[in-house]
C-alpha cells in the first residue's frame, strides 16, 4: 500500500516532513512530490508530476489554490483515497473526486498514523 505525499517538504519543520518521519517509524511505502527534490530516509521526494503506478492513498499537503493544476493528475494515478489534511479541504477536487469513484476523507494523517488507523 503506497502512499504519495503531495506537497512534501524537506523542512523538519513542516507537517508533511513531520508526517514522512511517521511513515518511516512505522515502516511504511511511501514517496513524496514537492518544490524541492530530495530524500528523507527511504522516502523520495520529487518534482513535478512523476508516473506512478501503484498509489494507494494521497495525502495533500498543500492549499486549495495550489492544487489546482494536480486536478488531473491526481485521478490519473486512480487512488483508493485522498486525504486532505486540515488547511487543504477541496469542495471542487473533492466533487472531481467523487465523480471518479474515488474516496476521500478530511483528516489529519499525522492523527491517523499516531493512532493506527492510517
């Protein structure tokens, strides 16, 4: 079960960083696409719009405005979920989201993987 982290960041300080580090701690497959290429732990993060073929689960860490231009993308990759992290809820992608049949849920994934039920 891979998960893509969308909007991760190579700043410690960030909740998508601190998020990466969870999934590492509790030996989870996982990538990342953010503004700066790089690698934390086993965890790559890229840039742009790699292909991907066997997501799981996105979990967004970037704003509404932001996402816009991943609209497409995001269902190309045919996710079995999305999760919008709080300062990320959608309406329009979540409407997209339902027309594809994808699932999505508001949700903290830093709660999810502290309390397993990521």
């Amino acid at each position: 079960m891979k998960t893509l982290i969308l909007g991760a960041s190579l700043k410690p300080n960030r909740y998508s960083n601190l998020a990466i580090h969870k999934f590492i701690e509790n030996n989870y497959e996982a990538v990342g696409i953010g503004l700066k290429e790089g690698q934390i732990g086993q965890i790559k993060i890229y840039l742009g719009m790699p292909k991907f073929d066997d997501i799981h689960t996105i979990t967004i860490y970037m704003n509404e405005r932001n996402q816009e231009s991943y609209y497409d993308y995001i269902i190309s990759l045919k996710p079995k979920r999305v999760i919008f992290n709080p300062g990320t809820y959608n309406l329009k992608l979540q409407d997209i989201l339902m027309d594809h049949a994808i699932r999505f849920e508001n949700a903290c994934t830093l709660v999810l993987l502290g309390t397993q039920q990521f």
